[in-house]
C-alpha cells in the first residue's frame, strides 16, 4: 500500500510533528474554551470531564493504532510521531484525573482513595492511570537505551490499559446506550488482532528460520 | 362559529412573566456574561444566577412546601433532561419532545380499587382543583440536582375524588405508550439487542407515600404550561425520592393491593429499589449519593435526607431499614 510516502525529508517531519502537536491540543483547547464561554451545556463540569476521558481514550487507541499504520502502508516515519501521541493521551488522562479530583471530590485524596475502595469502574480507571505513569516516564531516549529489549515488554502493557480504559467506560453507562463504548472496544479489539495475529506469524517464521 | 373555552388548567396571563421583564432578563443575562468574561469568570453559571436574582420581581404565591433556594433557569430545566422515551442523552428530550408529543387532547385512565373509575379528559380531571406553585429540590439518582418551580395541585387530592377501597394499598402511575409519539419505544437503536426497557414506563407508590402533602401532579413550570420535554402534559413529582420515581406524560393511575412493578427496579434490581428515597447514607453501587452537583454550581454539595423533606416524610418509614428497602 503506498497511501503515504515510504521517506519523509526531516523539514517535512518536523511539519508534521508541529501540525499533530497542535492537533492534539485542539480538543482541550476547545473544552477550557466552552467551559469559560459556559457552553459547554447544563452541566459544564460532567461535560468536560467525560469529554477530557474521551479524548485521552481516543489519543490511546490512536497510538496502538501507529505501529500497524506503519506496517501496512510501510511509512516507516509514522513511527516518529507515537511518542507525541502516547504523551498526549497520557495528558488527556491527567486532565481527566485532576478535573475529577478538583470538581468531583473538591480535591480531597481521602474521598478520592473512599472511590477508589468502593468503585469498581473508578478502580479500573486508576488502575489505567497508574500503570501508565511508568510508560509516561520511560517514553525519552535515554530511558530506551536504558531499557533496551525490556523497554519493548514493558510498553506492551499499553494493552491491558487499553482494556482497563474501555472497561472503565463501560462500567459508568447507567442503561442502554452503550454504542460509543461498544466501538472503542472493537477499534481496539481489530488493534489487539492485528498485533496477536502478526506476532504469531512472526514465531512460527523464527521456528521454521530455527529448524 | 368557534367557542374558545378557556380551560379551567391553563395558565392565568397574569401568571406568565411579562414580556417586559422577560426582556430585561434576557438583557442583563447577555451583558453579565460579557462582563464575566471579560473578568475571566464563567459567565454560564454567572447568568444563571443573574436570572434568578430578576425572578425575584415576579409576583408568586409561594406554597409552604416551597423551598427559598434559588430556582434554576427555565433554560437549564428545559433542556438537561432525563426521558427516555427520546433518547438517553440529556439534550434529546428537548430535541425531539416537542416534535412528537402531542398533549392534547389528553386523558387518564382511572383503574383499579377504587369506587369511581374510568377515562377522564385531563380538563375534567384538574377542574376541581387549584393550581399552586411548589418549589421543590429535585435530586437526580445520577447526582445530579435542581430546584424547579413546579404548578400543579396535590396528588392526594385528585386520588381522594376516586375513592380508593380499603384494598388500595399502591397506586401505580404509567406513562404514554405510542411510539408515535415517543419514538424511542419502538426503535432498538443500533444495538437494539442491549434495549432492554420493557415500555410503557410504569412507576408506583405505596398509597401513604401517594397522600402525602408532598406528592404533586404537576402540570407547569415558572408559570408556563408543562413542556413537553418535562413530561406534559401531566407528570408526578415526589421530590424525596430519586427523579426517576416523578413518572411523566401521565395516562393511568391505578390502584391495586400488591406493589407494582417498576421501570427501573425492573431493569437493574441491585442498583434501582422500589423505594428510591433520596438517602446519601445507601450509595447507588456504582457511584456515592453522599454528594451531588447542583446544576449551575461548580462544586459538589451534600445531598440531604429524604432530600431535605425528613420533616415531612420520615415517618413514612420509620422501622423500616433503608438500606434494605432503597
């Protein structure tokens, strides 16, 4: 498939980099700017919390969504971008975190840590934000080099957070519509597939490569 | 030639806030927003407020049931609503309900243990009453909370007329079933297979719950009739239980010695009792009722006991432990 191109000069890169850097903080922009505007509806603060969780959803989904892109398409440059995007969905959920730790539990740990022991949807939502904290700060070169083949294992579980994120949003759905969940879970779901499948056909080609 | 009758229900002119203060409402709401905005505050909650302040003005008997809390905005209780009938999402009720409801003519069927049953036309069924205005809380089960002017007259009063049996010890309350009109009944939506509500939305009452002073049939709000997206054109408010209980869109009141079957008790038993008083000590299992949002305000605030109405209703249930019956 040749959608995008194979190479991207450096200068073209960096465009890139730049037009995805203000993508990403589009969305925010635009919740603090329908919070101050007061249109963001009849219930502002639930409003931007939920669209802050969206969004760090999607930005996640976007980032496992990076190394198969780059597969299919063979734009190899693709990969230059994932960093940006794992870090932005990582901002979105603390976003998410500290608007429901200010507005929701008027910023007390003590009434948030009660949540936490009580609700299983808000226990799978920390347990997502807590695992992704050492992905967060093992994202730079250094910490790469530092790590290297373990650095691979240990950024695999950006999957079970994936999981843990569309769980937590299905477990908040009070009745029937579960429609947005239900699609992240299948983007994710063709995501997860995609990676089983081709690491499975990459051990059977060591094997054969071994035999 | 055309007789217009006025019916005996709707609302007086004298009750509908004038145009003039209407407009200055508008007025000052547009120029405090800007001025918040200019401030760096949030003008969506500062007008909101604004409003209330000029609501003041209006001439309103006030029921002693009423609270002396600020009302919310028209605007905010017209179009954050809970009605499944149109959609889960907050803003589909004002979207589609005044599209597909038609509230008139309009009837309730009176069934069941009583001496006096039948279909009643909703002009015959109100006309002996008066219309008072109730400000009452209302505490969403979601957490959620406004304070909304109702106008509507007792329900105790309108059950009395049909003479229930001494067999009457429920009141059953359901809302419109015709898909015409409510066209969230019929479709299943893409993921019909999840649609599990088994329509018509049906609510009860245990019969003291229903003589209660409290418990209204409420016809309007700020002086105007009810909108469609609030449940016209008649709805119950039973403001210390969870909104959920305050059934809409009114066609039949029946009487019956066993509790009925509810809606949302059917639907997920564990999270939904028949019960629904509002307590902040029995947390819904997925998320506290010790806390909720007034709408229009940006912290949490401590939700009360029975709502706030303790007084008047706690004796309703003395012995009985409500964290088995919530």
């Amino acid at each position: 498939m040749a959608v995008l191109p194979a190479q991207l000069p450096p200068r073209a890169l960096a465009g890139v980099k730049v037009a995805v850097f203000l993508l990403c903080l589009l969305p925010a922009g635009l919740i603090v700017a329908g919070l101050l505007a007061g249109s963001l509806g009849i219930n502002p603060i639930e409003s931007m919390i939920r669209q802050f969780g969206e969004w760090a959803l999607r930005l996640l989904l976007i980032t496992l969504a990076v190394t198969p892109l780059r597969q299919l398409t063979g734009a190899a440059w693709l990969v230059r971008l994932r960093r940006m995007l794992g870090l932005f969905a990582f901002t979105y959920v603390l976003l998410h975190f500290t608007a429901y730790f200010v507005f929701e539990q008027s910023a007390r740990l003590g009434l948030v840590l009660e949540d936490v022991a009580k609700r299983p949807y808000i226990l799978v939502g920390a347990a997502a934000l807590l695992l992704l904290i050492p992905l967060a700060v093992t994202s730079t070169n250094g910490w790469m080099r530092r790590l290297g083949r373990r650095w691979k294992r240990l950024h695999w579980l950006v999957y079970p957070i994936a999981v843990l994120a569309v769980f937590h949003f299905f477990m908040l759905i009070k009745a029937e519509d579960y429609s947005r969940p239900l699609l992240y879970a299948g983007i994710l779901m063709v995501l997860l597939g995609y990676r089983l499948q081709r690491g499975a056909r990459g051990r059977m080609r060591r094997q054969r490569v071994h035999a | 030639m055309h007789v217009r009758i006025p019916r005996p229900w709707a609302i007086r002119e004298s009750e509908v806030t004038e145009e003039r203060i209407y407009r200055a409402r508008r007025h000052f709401m547009k120029t405090s927003a800007v001025a918040a905005l200019g401030a760096g505050l949030f003008p969506g909650l500062v007008a909101a407020r604004a409003e209330q302040q000029l609501d003041a003005l209006r001439p309103l008997e006030k029921s002693r049931f009423s609270t002396d809390e600020d009302p919310n905005t028209y605007e905010e209780i017209t179009s954050y609503n809970n009605f499944y009938e149109y959609g889960t999402g907050k803003e589909d009720p004002a979207r589609l309900a005044p599209k597909y409801l038609k509230p008139e003519p309009w009837s309730v069927e009176i069934t069941g243990e009583a001496e006096v049953t039948g279909s009643f036309a909703l002009e015959d069924l109100l006309k002996p009453h008066a219309l008072e205005e109730r400000i009452y809380r209302l505490r969403c089960v979601e957490a959620w909370s406004m304070v909304i002017p109702w106008v509507g007259i007792p329900l105790a009063d309108v059950i009395k007329r049909f003479k229930p049996t001494s067999r009457a010890k429920y009141v059953k309350l359901t809302t419109l079933l015709d898909p015409e009109q409510m066209p969230k009944q019929d479709s299943g939506g893409i993921f019909g297979f999840l649609s599990t509500i088994d329509w018509p939305y049906t609510e009860g009452l245990r019969m003291d719950e229903a003589m209660n002073e409290l418990s209204l049939l409420a016809v309007g709000l700020y002086g105007k009739e009810m909108p469609a997206q609030n449940g016209a054109p008649i709805r119950l408010v039973v403001p210390w239980k969870y909104g959920f209980k305050s059934v809409k869109s009114i066609v039949s009141i029946h009487f019956q010695e066993t509790q009925p079957n509810t809606t949302w008790n059917d639907l997920a038993p564990n999270e939904y009792g028949f019960y629904a008083n509002v307590n902040p000590e029995v947390d819904h299992p997925r998320w506290s009722q010790a806390r909720e949002r007034r709408i229009g305000e940006l912290f949490k605030r401590d939700t009360l006991m029975f709502n706030g109405y303790g007084e008047q209703v706690a004796s309703l249930y003395r012995g009985m432990d409500l964290s088995k019956h919530y």
